[in-house]
C-alpha cells in the first residue's frame, strides 16, 4: 500500500495517542475512594456487641472533642533535621526546650511522593494519598471535594481562620470564617510572605471567636529554592519561626479552660534536597517534623529518644478524633496513640474501633475480595475481643484482668489497622501494569516504524510503500493473533485485582490485540526489506553504497537509547549527561566521515575520476558554447586563477575539518560553565567563580564583550534609527543588571552590597502584595 508522508504520519499519531492513553490509564492508579461527602452519612458504628443476651454498650454517639482550641503551624519545606538536628539546637532553642523537656510528642512523618504542596496538603487534611496527576493540576488548585477535616470542621459549627498559603483558599473555599492568602510563587521574597502571616496573630490570639486556626509559612521554602538548606539565611528563618511558635505557646497556655486544653500542632507538608529544590522522593523531601504541644500530655523527663516514624496521612485520623469529628472517609491513616493515651481504656478502645471501622469499609468499597484481606480479619478478631472486654467492663469488673485485656485488645486493634492502612496504601500505589505493557507495545511499535520510515519520507517524492497487506494474509499474523488472546485470557482470568484493558469489550481487546501483531508483520517486513537493499551488489558493480550510512545508524541507535533512558528517574535527572555522550559521539564519528572523504579518496578512485572527468567536459561544453577563445599569452593569468580556486577549495577542506573539533571545545567550555542536575549542582563552576562577589569586573568585562558583539554582528543590516534604539536597549540591559548589582560599571570599584539590595527588593516586593491584599479583604 503506498501512502504519502502525511497519511501515514497521521495515521501513525492516531495509533500512539491508543498507546498513550492504555499507557497513561495503567500508569496513573485509581485512588482509593468512598462515597461523595455530600450524601448523608450514616451514624457511626456502635460499640462491639458484648456476647450473651441482654447486652448492649450505650455508647453509639462520636467522642466528644479532646481539646478546645487548635492550632497547626505549617512550615513549608521544614526538614526533620532543621528541628531535630543541630540546626534545631541553634536556632530553634524554645522549641527545642518544649521537645525535650515539655508537654509534647514528637515525631517524624513520612510524607509519599510528589513532595509538593497542594497534593501534601490534601493528605494532611483528607488522610489519603494523591498520585501525581496531582502534580499537573498543582498550578491550578481547584476545590477539593472529598471528604476532609476542614469540610467535617466547618459541618460541625467549628470556626476556622486560616493565613498563609493561598492554594488552602482555593481547596477550601467559603470553609474559613476569616482568611488572608498569600501568592507562593514570588520565590525571591523570603520576609514579607511570612510578616503578611505574622501581622495578623497578636489580634486572632487575643480573640475567643475561633476554634481552629491555620498558618502557613512560606519563607524557608522560597529560600530552599533560591540558595539551598545549607544558606546562611536559614538560620534566622528558623529563629523567627521559633518565636512566632514561642508567642503562639504561651498565649494558649494563657487561655486554657479548666475543662479543655489547647493543642498546638507544628509540622511541614515537606522537606528539601540537598539543592533546595523537593518533588522527588529524597530523604530530604520525605521526613518532615510532627510536634503535638499541649498541656494535655505527660511532662518529658530523662533525655531525648529518636522519634518515632509515623505517616503524613495519620494527622488527619488524629486531628479528627481530638476535634471530636468524623474520621475522613477516603483517609488511610491510623490514630497516632500516644496522644490520646492520657484517656481512660475505654476511650481510647473505642478510638481506635472508630479508626478501623473507618478502614475496613473503605477497603470494603474498593476490594472485591476484602474478607481475605489480612488486615480486616486482624480487625474483626481485634473486634470480638473488644466485646468481651466490653463485657467485663459493664459487670462491673476492676480487676487486673480487665487492664491487662484491654491492653491486649488495644495491641491487637493497633495491628490491624497498619495491616489496614499498608493494604489501601498499597492499593493506591498500584499500578495497572498489564495495560502498561500494552500501551508500551503499542508506542514502540508506531515508534520503530516511524523511524525506518524516515530515510523515505524525506526524500524528494516524500510516499513509500507501506508493508501492511502481505503481513495480514500471513500464517505469521494469525499466529501473533492467536497467541495474544491467549495471554489476555491468562492475565484476565489469573489477575488479582481489576485491569482496565480486561475491562474493555471481546470485540475491542481483539481489535488492539489484531492491530499489535499487524504492526508487529509490518514492522518485520520493513526490517527484512532493509537488509534486501543494503546486500552486495552484482560482482561487475565498483563501489556498493548503502541506503543507510554509519551516520544514520547512530543517529538511530541514540534515539533509541535516549528514549530508553527515560525509563529512570536518575537518568531524567541528569539527561544532560546523556546529551553530552550523544553530541561528542557524533562530533567525533562526523570528523571521521570527513577525514576519510577527504584524504582517503585518491585519484584512482572510479569515482572519483568520473566526477573529475564530468566537471572537465561541462568545462569544455560551457567554452565551446561561449567561444572563448584563451591565448596562450594569458596562460599565466589562468594559473593564477586556477591555483587561487585550488586555495579556496583546500582552505574550505580544513575548515570543515577543523569544525567538529571547534565544537567540541565548545561543548567542553559550556560543560564547565555551570554544574547541572542534582548530583553536582553544588560543586564550584565556572559559572560560581564568575557571580561570586570578588569577580565582578571579570563578569562585567564579559557582559560589555557580548553585548557589543551582539550590536556589530546587528548592525550592518540596520538603519539609523534601529541602531541607536538597539543601542539604547544593550545599554539599558547592562544598566539593569548593574544597578541589582550583578555587574558593576567601569568607574565603579566595589558595587554596593547586593544583600542589601536583594533584601530592599524583597521588601518592596513583599509591600506591593501587602498593598494587594489589603485592597481587597478576603474576610
């Protein structure tokens, strides 16, 4: 069948956006979900039935509240290490104190990757695990529907303020009773961002009006992203975040009620690499700092132990059960003990029941076969021994037994719901790898044909003959058929949990399954049809030329290569590392191609005499055509021009020879410009030797070099007027950057301290949003 390159290119993108789409449905998993928030929630589940007849707990109504009011300090991009290390000895001493010796819990959360804020958010505040698609819709932020804490808060008649961070009052709208968002992607302003948080806590603190109250700090992260963890200016970030955690402590503590304490909750929706940046999955990204402050809990005494680890997703369990509201029904989470362990056994059994219940109806709503699942029969043994339990406790029963029961009801209940919370986490985290396989086979498939196809569909008729109808009346064909449908029957019928693409229709998964091994013939029979045309010619022939060079074959072999190399995430990271084999392999394969074209061509070549022998009989044909008649007094001056036409033909010769090589100097001198990546973005460059402050005259002299190569090589083409303004504009840049002190101007010897001028941008910066958001009141 002959197509044209269009047809065929458009066909070809048709059957790879099949292949992306299997691809992308199999590679973005399901998230685990209940039922909408809006339908009407049943009341919650009583307590276990004691055995016997007659027997009935009373206690069928949610917890009432732990605490009176709460406040969670979210600090963005706060690393475990900046709390619990030596930068928090330094620089958080207040904090620090409270940790070791004061009424707290500390621990370290895990949060899961993508370690960015809006899907971090979503976990702190639903308890489930976004994936990250999250990541695409991250810039947009729309409003979360699912069931969450500040949803439940906001049912429940809790008033909620809320300042930091903007995306909150994009996921929660009319949810805050009073509110003041602030934009994160001014990164270069590290003050005001915080101040527009701080301004407002003197007042809210002094208020009654409140029950929940949220802060979101984004200073440490916008420093993180311009100058690294490591940046001096992460220090006095930390202290005045301990200052402000200082003032909020001490005002609770002032207001406690005898009935109620007050809960303080400090943590980070994630952390920070070694180069400032997060999204990856990085010990640095992942561990953040989880601090419960409260008078509430046990004073500490004796040193400091390592924290424990809990997940990102178990606050949202916890918070619930100490505002005295529903657990979220998407949450994954499990109740973080140790903070309602000051409760009788009683209350914290029937916490805990209320958590795993939580958990085996959402594994129940999203597994097939949950009654085989370890965690819910964990659950349901752990449930019946929490009605014996139950049992005793309504006899009247205050023995030993009665304790040393409940403990061992409480451990029981524990195990099951991280058996529980492993399994939907697990769930959430799987992929569809069958159709991940299909789509792959699909776009490799479009792939390789494209890429044989390239030679033809380049050149001057730009149509080919596409090897389809001999693979479709091929034994070869029906046999890839058959074997097909025989694995898709296998994985469908064996396969434990549900694929998309054994969801489809017979009719349909045959029709993928027919059109895989078409392009699997058409593929081999355009293979076979290249070795056919690249055999040896007939013995009488001089020189066998091939359709495909050495140079068509690397190229081949790189993409290829390429494309493969994005199958690993450290791979992707340092891509430019693959680009600077692939440039200086090619380089070095072109110089060879032209040094064997140039000085191992002789003379005796037949080719090379019929090229020679056609140029000297067009010569004589164009002379003989004009008359032009050459005396023999003039024989001189045609040696001249002959010898000046051989010069030029030589020194074209040695600059095309010379060009690779200047290239690849080139490259090297880029290569050492600036580090990239994430392995050695912190080593010392070219590019931290020039912007470092003691070489400002080398980077200016090499700023004025460049912009006025660029105005010479413009020029020329230009009129007046476009030149003076072309002028003007070069001065203008120089100018620019000069007075924001990255470069100086001649007369000048040192520049002003660009600390300075950085924190005066930063302040005008941060005054403008200030004035912004005045303007228009979000309350």
């Amino acid at each position: 069948m002959r197509l044209r390159s269009g047809v065929f290119a458009s066909s070809c993108l048709l059957i790879q956006a099949l292949g992306v789409a299997l691809f992308l449905r199999g590679f973005f998993p399901v998230p685990v979900r209940s039922l909408p928030r809006r339908e009407a929630r049943p009341d919650p589940p009583a307590e276990p039935a004691p055995p016997g007849p007659g027997m009935t707990s009373n206690w069928t109504k949610i917890p009432p509240p732990l605490f009176n009011k709460v406040v969670i300090v979210l600090i963005d991009a706060l690393r475990d290490d900046f709390v619990f290390g030596s930068k928090g000895k330094q620089f958080m001493p207040y904090t620090t104190q409270v940790i070791e010796k004061g009424t707290s819990y500390s621990f370290v959360a895990e949060a899961k990757p993508p370690t960015v804020t809006m899907p971090r958010i979503k976990a702190l505040m639903t308890g489930s695990i976004p994936g990250f698609i999250d990541v695409i819709v991250n810039l947009n932020s729309p409003a979360l529907l699912d069931d969450n804490l500040i949803w439940q808060a906001k049912t429940a008649g809790k008033r909620i303020i809320f300042y930091g961070d903007d995306t909150w009052v994009k996921l929660f709208p009319k949810h805050f009773v009073e509110y003041d968002g602030t934009t994160s992607f001014f990164v270069s302003d590290f003050t005001e961002v915080d101040d527009n948080v701080t301004r407002h806590l003197d007042r809210v603190l002094k208020r009654e009006d409140w029950d929940l109250l949220i802060l979101h700090y984004l200073g440490l992260d916008h420093i993180g992203h311009m100058t690294g963890p490591n940046s001096p200016l992460v220090g006095p970030k930390l202290r005045e975040m301990d200052n402000i955690l200082k003032k909020i402590h001490i005002s609770l503590l002032a207001k406690e009620e005898a009935s109620l304490p007050n809960l303080l909750v400090v943590c980070g929706d994630h952390g920070m690499s070694e180069t400032g940046s997060h999204g990856g999955s990085s010990e640095g990204e992942v561990h953040t700092p989880l601090l419960f402050i409260s008078s509430a809990f046990e004073k500490r005494s004796g040193s400091l132990t390592k924290p424990k680890r809990v997940q990102q997703t178990d606050l949202a369990s916890t918070l619930a059960v100490g505002l005295g509201l529903p657990i979220s029904r998407n949450s994954v989470g499990n109740l973080i003990l140790p903070v309602v362990g000051g409760k009788t056994m009683r209350e914290q059994l029937r916490f805990v029941h209320l958590n795993g219940f939580q958990l085996s109806r959402l594994l129940q709503e999203n597994t097939p076969a949950y009654e085989k699942d370890p965690g819910y029969e964990h659950f349901k043994i752990a449930e019946k021994s929490h009605g014996n339990w139950i049992k005793l406790y309504l006899e009247g029963n205050n023995s030993e037994i009665l304790l040393n029961l409940g403990k061992k009801v409480l451990k029981q209940y524990l195990e099951a719901l991280k058996t529980l919370s492993s399994s939907l986490s697990k769930q959430v985290a799987q992929y569809d790898m069958y159709s991940v396989m299909v789509g792959t086979v699909i776009i490799m498939e479009v792939l390789l044909l494209l890429l044989l196809s390239v030679p033809k569909a380049l050149s001057k008729r730009a149509e080919f003959e596409v090897p389809l109808s001999p693979p479709l009346f091929s034994l070869l064909f029906y046999l890839m058929c058959l074997m097909l449908c025989a694995v898709h029957v296998t994985v469908c019928t064996s396969a434990e949990s549900l694929c998309y693409f054994c969801s489809m229709s017979w009719l349909t998964a045959v029709g993928v399954m027919m059109l895989i091994s078409a392009l699997m013939c058409g593929l081999l029979s355009a293979i076979a049809k290249i070795f056919e045309n690249s055999l040896p010619p007939q013995k009488n022939s001089v020189v066998s030329h091939s359709s495909w060079s050495e140079i068509d074959v690397l190229i081949l072999a790189g993409t290829i290569g390429h494309v493969l190399s994005l199958g690993a995430s450290s791979f992707i990271e340092e891509e430019h590392q693959t680009w600077y084999f692939l440039i200086n392999t090619l380089c070095l394969v072109l110089c060879q191609e032209l040094c064997r074209n140039t000085f191992l061509q002789k003379e005796c070549d037949p080719q090379y005499s019929a090229n020679v022998k056609e140029n000297f009989n067009s010569f004589g044909e164009t002379s003989e055509c004009k008359n032009i008649d050459i005396p023999a007094t003039d024989s001189s001056k045609l040696g001249k021009a002959t010898s000046s036409s051989e010069f030029m033909m030589g020194s074209e010769k040695w600059i095309s020879l010379a060009t690779p090589w200047i290239i690849l100097i080139c490259c090297r001198l880029l290569r050492s410009l600036n580090q990239t990546g994430v392995q050695w973005a912190h080593r010392p460059d070219f590019g931290h030797w020039l912007t470092s402050s003691e070489h400002k005259p080398e980077l200016s002299f090499l700023a004025a070099i460049s912009l006025l190569m660029i105005f010479f090589l413009v020029q020329r083409r230009c009129s007046l007027v476009s030149k003076i303004a072309m002028a003007l504009g070069l001065l203008g840049v120089y100018s620019y950057r000069a007075a924001i002190g990255n470069i100086v101007f001649p007369w000048q010897h040192g520049g002003k301290d660009i600390s300075k001028l950085q924190h005066e941008e930063h302040r005008i910066m941060g005054s403008i949003q200030w004035i912004g958001s005045a303007s228009s009141p979000s309350i």
